[in-house]
C-alpha cells in the first residue's frame, strides 16, 4: 500500500478525532442522559447484551461518537404515565 492509500484507509464516517475510549464514551453518555460506567460497557460488550457499536483497535475498544449519540437517542423513550398493562398484569400474579 502506498502511503496515501493507507491515509486514504482511515478517512471515512469515523475519522479518529471522533473515537471515545470507554472512559470517554462514559462521560459523553452521561452528557446525553444515560448513566454507564466504562465496567458496564464493557460487560454489554462481552455478553452482547444491545449496548452501543464500537471499533477495535487490536484488542482496545473505540465508540464512535456519531454511532454513540444515535445509539443513545435510541434508549430514551417518550414520557410515560405508567407501565404498560401486560407488565401490570404479570406484577399481579
């Protein structure tokens, strides 16, 4: 590869000014409503529980900060009065 063909790799939708470490990605989080320590991050990587998109770099994690914004628009939901009636009725037994 030459050198601008390897410049050329890293241009795109994430550029590296844009990577947020989990610790980064915590706080910039908690700065759009959703409260995640780096710990809890790291485990909804490993279990593939639904927690945000993320690069890695060899073996270090990376949030992009577009996918995580998008990601945590996703979570919040619209204001709700009350549960749902079937989540009610599984609380009554």
């Amino acid at each position: 590869m030459t050198e601008p063909d390897v410049l050329a790799a890293f241009e795109g939708p994430a550029p590296q000014a844009d990577l947020l470490t989990r610790n980064e990605a915590s706080v910039y989080l908690a700065e759009l409503g959703i409260r995640l320590k780096p710990a809890s991050l790291a485990r909804m990587w490993s279990t593939g529980s639904g927690g945000p998109p993320c690069r890695h770099i060899r073996s270090k994690p990376f949030y992009p900060r577009d996918l995580l914004r998008d990601w945590a628009q996703r979570q919040i939901t619209a204001v709700r009065t009350g549960a749902r009636a079937a989540a009610q009725a599984r609380r009554r037994g």
